[in-house]
C-alpha cells in the first residue's frame, strides 16, 4: 500500500499510509520521530488490538534503531581510540 497521501507543510512531511511500508523509506530521524509517537499512543490502550499491534511494532524498531546507533557509536569510538 506505502504512501496513500503526503502533505508538506513548511519542513515537515505528514504522510498517510502503513507504517510498516512507509517508515523504511524514511531517514531514521524521522522513523524515531514516529515510532516515538507510536509508542506514546498505544501506550495505555486495553481494547483496540490494532493499536497494541502498532505499539508493539514501534517498540521494536525503536530497540533496532537504539542498538544500531549503540553500536555505530562504539565503532566510532574505537577507531579514535586507535588514532
């Protein structure tokens, strides 16, 4: 399905569609940007099991994204360490 509609409103990209499509043709700042809110919304949720479906997607990449930067970050710092 990926994007069924996009606006762009000054720097900003509102964008409609399957976040399991769309978000991996976004860069990963805006991917956070959205899993975070993602997160945040299904957070409390009881009864809508498509939300918890979401939420616990977003908590997913959010912990891929976490260990990705995690260790992209300590490769950084061992290459200056060997400098």
């Amino acid at each position: 399905m990926g994007i069924q509609r996009e606006v762009t409103i000054g720097n900003c990209r509102l964008i409609l569609g399957d976040m399991r499509e769309v978000l991996p043709q976004l860069d990963v700042r805006a991917k956070m940007v959205m899993s975070a809110l993602i997160w945040r919304m299904g957070k409390y949720e009881q009864h809508d099991a498509g939300i918890r479906d979401l939420t616990r997607a977003a908590r997913r990449h959010v912990t891929h994204v976490q260990s990705a930067w995690l260790s992209d970050r300590q490769a950084r710092a061992a290459e200056r360490r060997q400098l």
